[in-house]
C-alpha cells in the first residue's frame, strides 16, 4: 500500500480511505459534484475582488484590546507630561526665589 501511495504521490492514509470508501461502495468519481453554475462563478469573482479591500480595511482598524492598550498609553504619556510640567514649574519658581533671596519653603 505504501509503495501504491508514494507512486500516486499522494499520502498513504488517503490512499486506505479510498479503497475502504470503494469496498464499502461508497467512493464517488471525480465527477460526482454538480457543475458549477455562472451565478456561482460570479459570486466567486466578487468576493476575489472584494477580499482586498476587506483585508486593507481589517488593518486599518486595529481590534479593541490594541485601542485600549493605545489610549492607555496615551493615558500615562499625558499623566507623565503633567507631572513633569509641574516639576519644572516648581523648579523654575525655586531658581527664581534663590535668585531673588526669597525664602524657599517646600512645605505644603
């Protein structure tokens, strides 16, 4: 059977399924499927056509947990900014009372 299979090119196991399908009578030729019809072919062609733009369109909207993790980023990006902001305010108002002699009091 192996032999049968590798000259066939084609993998042993499918080689067992046909003929146990012929011996129980049930192995349909290659004919067996009903002919495709023109309205079939043309619903073929449109989704061929129509499947690029789909996947350009897929990729262009990014899934939910990548918009979540984006504006959570985008969330601590501005939290950061924020704080560092107020850093140099508050580092730039001390060089301004140092250079003034007035006194620095970091309590709040």
């Amino acid at each position: 059977m192996a032999a049968a299979a590798h000259s066939l090119r084609v993998v042993e196991q499918a080689l067992c399924n046909w003929v146990n399908a012929h011996r129980a009578g049930t192995l349909k030729g290659a004919g067996s499927k009903p002919p495709v019809t023109a309205e079939k072919m043309e619903i073929s062609r449109l989704r061929a056509e129509l499947a690029p733009m789909v996947r350009a369109t897929t990729k262009a909207i990014p899934p939910a947990s990548i918009l979540r993790t984006v504006f959570s980023a985008a969330a601590r990006r501005l939290a950061f900014c924020n704080i560092l902001r107020e850093f140099m305010h508050e580092h730039q108002e001390l060089q301004r009372r140092e250079l003034t002699g007035q006194e620095c009091n970091l309590a709040p």
